[in-house]
C-alpha cells in the first residue's frame, strides 16, 4: 500500500489526545477541503509524522494510527485516531494540544475487516467443509436457447448467463467473479 500510494500529505492539527487501554486516541482538526484529496474515513490506516513528507521521510519520528470517528464540523473534519502507546517518545510529545502534524492515507482496512469476521465465523456455517476443500463445482450444460431467454430477460452476455443459470442450480455456494 506505501509503494502505490497516491494520496497527498496534509497538515493536520492536534485538538487533543488521551490514553484508552493501550492506545492513545489523538483528536484531530483540518478544513473540510483538505480531506477532499485524503478522504479520511473510518477503518482507514494512516501514516503520521512530523515531517511533511511522511513517507519520502524516514527519520522524522512517525507512526501508524487508525481513523477511529469522523465528525463533519462547518468548515472542518474532526478525526480521531488510534495510535499505539508503544510509538517513538519523540513523535508522542508532538501530539499535543494545537500542535501540527502530517498525515498522508495508507490503506483502507473495510474489506479486510470484513474478510476477517467472514473466517472467524466460518466454523458456525454449513458449508465449511466445502469452502475449505475448495473443490469445484462440475461445470453444467445448457442449450443456447436456455441461455438466450437469460441473456434476453436480465440484458447479460453469454458467460454471465451460464453463470447464473449453473449457480442457480448448484448445490452449495458458488462464487462468481467480476
């Protein structure tokens, strides 16, 4: 994710920070335009640092947070932030009241959120024993005229309507890509 990063560093100024568990949740300002290019949002991953260069600047003190909340204000986004006690003493001593800070977007971690609840939860399925085997499904025939009535009535192409129609008839699950 840092090698194919496109977003742009931004100044970020700290309103305040306090210590929940073995985190210290940092409260953040910036004007509303600025996030129009970091588009912050929650379960996002974000590089901090004192530099204002993030990730061209490996020296600077820095560390990795996570977007906790949003909070749209009139002209300004409220972020708050998750950092690990454990960070560099120098970069924890810049997080304070109406200090400034860089921060440039990492990664959004929704899909592999998601994805991990999705395999925490698969013993309690039905199929867990056919998801794990991961054998495929024998591939079904059908008549072109079977196929045209799909292509027709839902506007698919052939292979999407073998698709559905073999997904439809299948027993288990099927996955089907793009």
């Amino acid at each position: 994710a840092k090698d194919e990063n496109n977003f742009k560093p931004i100044e970020i100024k700290v309103l305040n920070r306090l210590s929940v568990d073995k985190f210290v949740e940092v409260t953040t300002s910036m004007p509303m335009s600025l996030n129009r290019d970091l588009k912050l949002s929650e379960r996002d991953i974000v590089l901090l640092s004192r530099s204002s260069d993030p990730l061209g600047n490996e020296q600077e003190p820095h560390c990795l947070a996570r977007v906790d909340r949003t909070t749209r204000k009139k002209d300004t986004i409220e972020v708050t932030m998750r950092v690990s006690r454990d960070i560099n003493p120098a970069f924890l001593q810049c997080l304070f009241p109406n200090g400034k800070i860089h921060g440039v977007k990492i990664a959004d971690m929704t899909t592999t959120q998601r994805e991990f609840a999705a395999l925490s939860s698969l013993e309690y399925y039905d199929l867990c024993s056919e998801v794990l085997e991961a054998k495929p499904s024998p591939i079904q025939k059908y008549g072109d005229e079977k196929i045209s009535q799909m292509t027709a009535k839902y506007s698919l192409n052939k292979g999407q309507a073998q698709a559905i129609l073999s997904a439809n008839d299948n027993d288990g699950f099927t996955l089907i890509q793009g």
